[in-house]
C-alpha cells in the first residue's frame, strides 16, 4: 500500500539533505510504475497527484502520462478532473499522448456536465497542440454560442489560442466577436475584448471593420467609470480594470491611423485621463493604458499634452512602479512630443536619484533624450551632480551621456572644455576614450582657450595629482603641448607658474606608483615637447627622461630613448615636435550630415549620424575589401620596403646599443647618398604616412596612441629629409606647419626640387589652388546621374574639400527607384585608382520601396594620397535584386569634372 | 499575455508552476531558475518589472511567496500586478487567509483555482465572486461523487 499524498509531501518535506529527498521519491516513484504496471485503477488518481508533485520538484514524471489519459477516459466527473490536471502539467506540446487525447477531448467537449466541458476546455486551451485545434475548431466555434456563460468565455479563450497556433482559422471566429461584446457577463465580454485583440494583432485588415465597435465600446467604458459601487466587479473602487484595460487597448489599436474613430473617443479618453488618483496601483494601471491609447492614436495636440502631464505627475508620485512606466512611455514619446516633455524636466532629473536603478538608468536616457542646445548646461550639470554618487557601473552611463551632450551641443568651446574638465576629474576612470581627442580637438581649434585650459588643468594637478590616469593623460598632453603659452602668458598674469614647477610635477608623477605605464608615456612625451616649448631646460628634462631609457617596460624604454637621443639633432627636435595641427575632421563630417540631412526627411538621419561614427567600409578595389586597420597596414609595409632600400647605402657607427633604437638609428644615418628623386619620393610617403599616423591618432583616440604615433611618426618622417641635405631641413621644417594647410604642402612639395623662389611661389601658389578651388566646388554641387537602368537611378554629387588635412573629395551617392517594383538587397562597391583612397559609408537601408518612395544615403570620402594632379574616376560595382532576379553591374564613372 | 506564471517560496523552492507557451523541459528548468533568482535578488525598493530577454517578468512578493508571472513587453505592467493580486485575492478567499502551507500542500487546489482564473495566459473573469462561485460548485461535486470516499487521496 503506498502512501498518500500528504504522507509523501510531508516526507519530503522532513528530508534534510537533497540526497534523502532523491532516495524518497525514487522509492516512491518505483511504487508508482509498479502500481500502473498493474492497471491500480483505485490508486491511480493518488498516483497522479504524486507524479504532479514529483514533477514540479523536478524529478521525471513522464512515464505517468498514459495513465493521466486513461483518466480523462474514465466517466466520472473526479477521474477527469485529476487526469486532465495531470495531463496539463506532464503531457508537453506535441507529443503523441496529446494526439491521443484529441478524441476524448471532442466527446468531452459535447459532454452533458458543463463542468466536465469546462475541464475539457481548459485543458485543450492550456496546451492544446495546433493539430487539435484545427480539428476541434467546430466544437470551439459551437461552445462559443452555448447558453452558459462559463463556457463561451472559456471557448472564447481557447479559440484565441486557435488563432495563435492556427491563423487561417481566424475567419471562423470573427463572426462570433458581436455577440460575446454585447453580452451583460463581464467574463464574456472580457474574453470577447481579447478575442478582437487577438484577431486585430493577427490580421492587421479586420481593424478596418472592428472601427464600427468604437461607438459601443466608448459607451461601454462610459458607463463603467460613472457606475456606482458594484461588489462583484469593485477593485479598490475601480470598476473592473481588466475590462477597461481591454476596452482601451482595443481602442488604441482602432484609433490608430484613423482620425474619425480617435475623434470618436477622444471625450471619454479625456476623462479617463485626467480623473482618478494616482495612488493605488489599480487607478494608476488605467491611467498609465489610456495614456498609452493617446499617445498612439491620432489626438489632437492638447489631449497628447494631457497625457504627458500624467505621466509627469506618476513620476512626482512615490510608486516606483508608476515611476518606471511613466519613464518608459516618456522615453517613446521623446521623438513625437518634445516640447511638453521639456516642460516637466524638474521631475525627470529627479528621478536620477532614484533608489532603483533601473528607473535611474530610464531617466539618464530620457534627460539626454530632451537634451537640446538651451538646456544643456543645465541637465549636463545635473549629470554631473549625480556621478558622485552613482555605483560604477552606472557612471560609464553617465559620463557616456555627458560626452555625448558636449559633443553634441556645445553652447560655446569656453563650456565645452569646462565642462570635459569637470567630468575628467570627477569621473575619469569611468570615461570613454574619446574624450582626450575631442578635448585636443577643442583647444586646437580654440587658439583663446589653450592657456585657460592648460592653467586649469595645471592647478587642478597642483593640488591633487592622484587623479585618475585619463585625467592625468589628458592634462600632461595639454600641458605639454601649450607649455610655452602657458609660461608666457601666467607671467604676464603675474600667476605663479614655473617651469621648474611644471617640470618637478611631472618628475613626481613619473616616479608615483600610482602612474600607470600609458600615462607615462604622456608625461615623456610632455617632457620633451617642453624641450621645444620653452628653452633652458634641457638638461633638467635629459635628467628626468634618463632613467626611463632602462625601464621594464619596452615603449617607455623606446620613447625615452628615442627623445632622448632627439636633444642630439635640435634641428629636427623642433619641427617634429612643433604644434599638433587643427583637427578639421569634424566639422567636415558635421557638414556632409547636415546635407543629408537636408536630402533625407525620413528621419534617417540619426542613422547616417551613427554610420559616420561607426568603422567605415574602405573599399580600395573591387575585388579587396580592406577596413582601416587593414589598409593602415600595407601602407607600414610599404614604408618599411622603403627604408630597407636606403638604409643598406651605408652604415655608420652609432652611440647606443639598445635593440629598440636600431630601426631609429638607421633612419637617421642611413641614406646620404641617395638620389634626390628617390628622396622626394621618400618623403612623399612619409608625409602620408605621417598623416595617416595623425590620422589614426583622431580617429582611434586611444589615450595610448595619442602620444606614441606622434612620437615615432612624425620623428621617422622628418629624420629622413635631414640627413640628406642640410637645406631640406628648413623644408622639413616647413613642411610639417603645412600640415595645418594642405594648399601650402602641395607647393612646397613642388618647390621641394627646385630649392628656390619658396617664398613668392608660395603665396602665388596658395591663391591660384584658392581659385581653383572655389571655382571647382562652385560646378561639383551639381548632382550627377551616373547610373541609370530599371527604374533605378544613381546620383552623385561632389565636393572637394580635405579630410584631416589631406586633400579629398566628398560625395554623396543618392540612390532612387522609380519602378513599380521593389529593389532589395542593394549594395554599391566602389573602386578608384591606386594613387586614392575611398571610404564608403554604410548605406542607410537596403531596400529602396518603389515608385520613388525613399531612397538609400550612401557617403562617399575619397582621399588623396599622393600629391600630384589626378583625374578622378570611380569604378562602381551595383549588386541587387529586383523582379526576384539579381543583377551585377559595373560602371565607370570618368566624366567628373574634378582634378585634384 | 502571460507565457508563464511561477510561484515560489523566498528559497527559490518552486510552489507552482504554470506554462502557457511550448518549451521544453530543459528550456523550463533554466527558466525557471534564472526568473526566480532574477526576483529573488531584487532589492524591495526596487520596481516589481524585469525586463528579461524579449520577455517583461513581473512579480509581486506576498509574505514568503513570490508570485511572477512573464508576459509581453507591449503588456500593461501595472494590470499585470492586478492579475497577480486577482490571484491572489482569490487564493486567499479560497483557502481562507492563505499561506504557503496550504499550497504545498494542497498544490492541485491551487491548480484548480488557477485554471478557473487564467486559460492560455488570458484573463478569464474579472468577478473573483463567479469564479470562486464555480470552484466551489466542482469542490462539491467531488465530495458528494460515491467513489471520493474509495480514492483516499
């Protein structure tokens, strides 16, 4: 005689390891089979009821599925009761006893005890499989009309479930919506209101029909909240919120692109959303759903500010609840209603200092998502108000938010910087690595603010150096690279700021434990930069920068071999380390977004945006699809194949030994004697080089690189044009402040042979190219068709500017479909000569609707990396598929009337 | 509409579990788990939502139960609460003051009372009086069945 089932609960219950527990049910569940084996009928409904338990402490249960059916078989009303709880807990979806079923389900589902159809239903609406459905749809149909309303509501239910499992049978139940909505049972017409939502989510057309209920469903809502108390359906004093909540949702999806049906319930949808309290969660659910339906359906603007008000006044509530999806529904609205969201601003920030992070996380991104020109330093403040006291994984979001506002809407450079500074000190370990870049890029541009900025963060130093490592990175380049502004002008200032002092502030952070290795290389850098800046320190700076040509670590040990052998050739220290040129890169991308932005009104805007930023696709030719770091590469190769040749002329001895020097050395001492065209050449691709060094530095922004690329590169670039004669020195020189002025580099590089009549050629030069210039933006902006076939038409139109600082041509490739037929999978390659470089931005979509309807943005850069003349052609490569067939083509592009 | 609904004690020891949606075993297990810590570990002061893969959880502690439930993320958050305490209104009407107890042990009650309230994650009635009106009729019928008195459950 095995046990009952309170017998095994409490068994269980007294097992103190999970081991006993293990050992009991497996003795039990051994009586069990051993009981079905011998077809126990009496024991069988017991059996079951253990097996349920067995299963939900998750021990196997499956092999009493069989039994649960012969249950369900069995006439009486307990039988069934128990087996088709068994059946709904053990049986899974698509399996072969489910199958079984099928049949004493139907004669259950015809049976004279509703009770018994009540059981039938439940289980067939719990896990019935799609096969059962689609048999049993008459007998759902048929129940959905029977005379007790526990039944149709049931029916009801199951035949939503039919819909989900089976879609082809919604026509069937469509018919049935009428009826069940105007019954007086609440269950029924609650079930009815799912049902319609059901076939409204499934078959998007029906809406169109389902609009003739909004009448009767705003009636029916009408006399729900004006109804006096009622205790069956009293929630807390609302009246059945699940029936309103169906009401309203449905009317959401009715009201939803039409405006006479949103017309239609506007006055009850206004009532709804302005009365009731918002203190219990059952009033706060209703108003939270009716403001959902205003939000969606076409309302006029008052009501929309009515509902964002709500919003607001759950965010001033003390429910986190409501606060969370007041915030979420805020953060939907962002787009479509900017302005009354504004208005409630004070709340929002508030809830930045929420206890729960998830509501804290939803108002950070609703503060930046009304962040806008006016308010920004305000909100920005609050930001950072609020880091201190965030836990760390919170304040990467943050400081993430911050950036992103100053980059994004600077009211001036003066509040950029500060405003950089303030986060860099607050929470720099927790930053991006972008900000150093965009920090330098400011102050580069801002020629008033590089000794605000450089005294500021020389103070901030002063009295706190233990910072965190990206402020410490970012203030020892700065301070570095305006050294000499910042000495002059704190003289002037009468501020008590002394080299000395420079120089002993970053002696001590150099030795600090507390200095990671990445900012070390900095502050070298920063030293050897103030050996340029400022004169007379030499030898202080060669005292510090010594010891660090033996340090563990192999880059500070390079760097600081490599500066420190620079104090031996101060004619070429200078220009190497003469001021970083203006970063010019943003304003131009700025640019081209503001043009797409005109072309495209679609809102792909902020896509584009996004593609800018993100690695762009460089396509060199066709058939070789490189990224940056890529390309990046075969350029280092090319330099190095370069140097070979030349550093195998000769050989000279050198002073130092150490391994990391060698590649140094060799440049240094290694081609005298060779050709002046070969040079020229040489220092061609080294200025590339260079540029693409500097390049790298702002694109990549790793704090890191900053320091080291400008280091070696422009040291490589500029040792090689030096040893060869001392005149190209001062060319060199010259060259590397051309940088700032791409005009003037490509005259010098012409002047480089000739060695004379510099100086008038050169501002003759600069003008002439200044003309030609201007005279060739002026045709460029016309778009050009280049392509043209199906109904798809490509246009181009160019722009010649220069990209950080080298020459380049900007295009924007505009693509349109004036076919009746759609265009999919679209995807434009592009190829041009050697002696260029063309990066394509990722196409904002891939399918052009047709008709005209939309078309795809693509952003082409082409960039020039040699300098002489070129005529710009492209060779472009269209793939996509249109009618179903998939076609490839190529075109060239030569009648562009562009040399540069 | 409601995937799944789970019911478990402050131990993360299961009291009921309901599923609405095919998965499989192995799928319920991890589920289950992973829901149920998801909960457990919330702070009090936090808000009773998850969001949870594609899925929205929400849960509502009641003494030493935790009741979840997994529904859409278009579903209306607060209304979902509601069911929650629907459930639990009706529980407690049944069992007269419920507590966990009483579930354990009279699990299939449970169950029951469940399936007279949600069919396929839908709401079935609002009216907690009709459903508890039915419940009771079929507790009836089962005690006044001749064979109850042989079953000795």
């Amino acid at each position: 005689m095995s046990m009952q089932v309170r017998d095994l609960i409490k068994a269980v219950r007294g097992c103190k390891t999970q081991q006993k527990i293990r050992e009991v049910i497996t003795r039990e569940s051994a009586l069990i089979r051993n009981s079905f084996r011998k077809e126990d009928k009496i024991n069988r409904p017991r059996n079951i009821y253990k097996l349920i338990y067995i299963h939900m402490l998750g021990f196997p249960s499956e092999f009493g599925q069989l039994e649960c059916l012969k249950l369900i078989a069995s006439p009486s009303y307990i039988g069934k009761r128990i087996g088709y709880l068994g059946l709904s807990i053990l049986v899974k979806e698509n399996q072969e006893v489910l199958f079984m079923s099928t049949n004493i389900i139907r004669n259950d589902l015809s049976s004279e005890d509703r009770y018994i159809v009540g059981l039938a239903l439940a289980a067939l609406g719990n896990i019935g499989s799609s096969e059962m459905l689609r048999d049993l749809a008459p007998e759902i149909e048929k129940l959905m009309e029977s005379e007790s309303s526990y039944l149709k509501k049931k029916a009801t239910l199951v035949a939503i479930r039919t819909i989900r499992l089976v879609p082809e049978s919604v026509d069937r139940f469509i018919g049935k919506v009428r009826t069940l909505i105007g019954e007086k049972n609440h269950g029924v017409v609650l079930t009815g209101l799912q049902l319609v939502l059901s076939i409204v989510k499934t078959e998007p057309e029906t809406i169109v029909k389902f609009r003739k209920l909004v009448p009767g469903l705003v009636r029916m809502l009408k006399s729900l909240i004006n109804s006096g108390y009622s205790s069956e359906y009293d929630f807390r004093g609302t009246a059945d919120p699940f029936l309103q909540y169906n009401i309203l949702r449905l009317l959401r999806y009715l009201g939803e692109g039409s405006k006479k049906s949103s017309k239609l319930m506007a006055d009850i949808l206004t009532q709804v959303g302005t009365s009731g309290g918002i203190t219990k969660n059952v009033e706060i659910a209703i108003l939270y759903e009716a403001v959902l339906t205003i939000l969606s359906i076409e309302s006029d603007s008052k009501l929309r500010v009515t509902a964002i008000n709500t919003l607001s006044r759950f965010l001033s509530g003390r429910h986190n609840n409501s606060k969370y999806v007041a915030l979420n529904t805020l953060l939907k609205a962002v787009n479509t209603e900017p302005k009354s969201l504004k208005r409630h601003r004070k709340v929002i920030v508030e809830c930045l200092k929420d206890q729960d992070i998830s509501i804290r996380r939803r108002a950070l991104d609703l503060v930046f998502g009304i962040m806008d020109k006016q308010n920004v330093e305000s909100l920005t403040q609050e930001l950072l108000d609020c880091l201190p006291k965030a836990e760390n994984e919170f304040r990467y979001d943050i400081t993430a938010k911050i950036c992103t506002a100053i980059e994004k809407f600077p009211p001036n450079d003066k509040w950029q910087i500060d405003t950089l500074i303030k986060v860099l000190t607050i929470g720099g370990q927790y930053i991006r690595d972008d900000v150093s870049s965009m920090m330098t890029s400011v102050i580069g541009r801002n020629p008033d603010l590089q000794y605000y900025t450089s005294k500021k963060l020389f103070n901030i130093l002063l009295n706190d150096r233990y910072r965190n490592q990206t402020f410490l990175q970012v203030s020892s380049w700065v301070i570095g690279e305006y050294g000499d502004i910042l000495m002059q002008k704190s003289e002037k200032d009468g501020e008590l700021i002394t080299t000395t002092q420079a120089l002993d502030l970053f002696q001590i952070l150099l030795e600090s434990s507390r200095t990671t290795d990445g900012t070390k290389y900095y502050i070298l850098t920063a030293l050897i930069k103030f050996s340029t800046r400022i004169e007379g320190h030499d030898e202080l700076i060669k005292k510090i920068i010594k010891p660090y040509r033996e340090h563990v670590n192999v880059e500070l040990q390079q760097r600081a071999c490599e500066f420190f052998l620079l104090f031996d050739y101060s004619e070429i220290r200078d220009p190497i380390l003469d001021r970083m040129p203006v970063f010019v890169e943003k304003e131009i991308e700025l640019e081209i977004e503001e043009e797409i932005s005109e072309n495209n009104n679609k809102g792909m805007n902020y896509n584009l945006q996004e593609n800018t930023h993100t690695i762009q696709n460089q396509i060199n030719n066709i058939q070789n699809i490189q990224n940056i770091p890529n390309v990046q590469n075969t350029q280092n190769t090319e330099m190095n194949e370069l140097l070979m040749l030349n550093t195998d002329t000769k050989k000279t001895q050198t002073q130092n030994k150490q391994d990391s020097l060698n590649f140094l050395k060799e440049i240094f001492n290694g081609s005298s004697s060779s050709n002046t065209n070969n040079m020229n050449n040489m220092n061609n691709n080294m200025n590339n080089n260079m540029n693409n060094n500097m390049n790298n530095n702002m694109n990549n922004n790793g704090g890191q690189d900053l320091g080291l690329d400008l280091g070696l590169g422009l040291g490589l670039g500029l040792g090689l044009g030096m040893n060869n004669q001392s005149q190209r020195q001062n060319q060199n020189k010259m060259q590397m402040q051309k940088q700032q002025n791409q005009n003037q580099t490509i005259n010098q590089n012409k002047n480089q042979n000739q060695n004379q009549r510099q100086v008038q050629n050169q501002s003759q030069n600069k003008s002439q190219n200044q003309n030609q210039n201007q005279n060739q933006s002026k045709v460029q902006n016309q778009p050009i068709i280049v392509y043209e076939k199906n109904g798809m038409k490509i246009e181009m139109n160019f722009k010649v500017g220069n990209i950080r600082g080298a020459p380049a041509v900007m295009s924007i490739i505009k693509t349109t479909n004036s076919s009746p037929l759609l265009i999919s999978n679209y995807l434009l390659q592009v190829a041009v000569p050697k002696t260029l470089k063309a990066q394509l931005s990722q196409p904002s979509g891939q399918n052009i609707p047709p008709n005209g309807n939309g078309s795809i943005n693509q952003q082409l850069q082409i960039i020039k990396m040699v300098n002489q003349k070129t005529q710009l052609a492209i060779l472009l490569r269209i793939n996509y598929v249109i009618n179903g067939q998939k076609i490839v083509e190529n075109k060239e592009v030569s009648n562009i009337p562009i040399i540069f | 509409m409601i995937y799944f609904l789970l019911l478990a004690n402050k131990q993360g020891k299961i009291r009921l579990s309901k599923w609405y949606q095919n998965f499989t075993k192995k799928q319920k297990t991890k589920l289950q788990k992973e829901v149920v810590s998801l909960c457990l570990s919330r702070s009090q002061r936090s808000c009773n939502f998850i969001e949870w893969n594609d899925y929205k959880i929400i849960y509502r502690r009641y003494a030493s139960l935790y009741f979840m439930i997994c529904c859409d993320t278009e579903d209306n958050e607060l209304i979902g609460l509601e069911i929650i305490h629907h459930f639990v209104e009706i529980l407690d009407k049944y069992f007269g003051s419920v507590c966990e107890l009483d579930i354990i042990f009279n699990f299939q009650k449970a169950y029951n009372v469940l399936d007279e309230v949600i069919i396929d994650g839908k709401l079935q009635d609002s009216s907690k009086k009709s459903i508890l009106r039915s419940v009771g009729t079929q507790d009836f019928l089962i005690l006044n069945a001749p064979e109850t008195g042989t079953l000795n459950l």
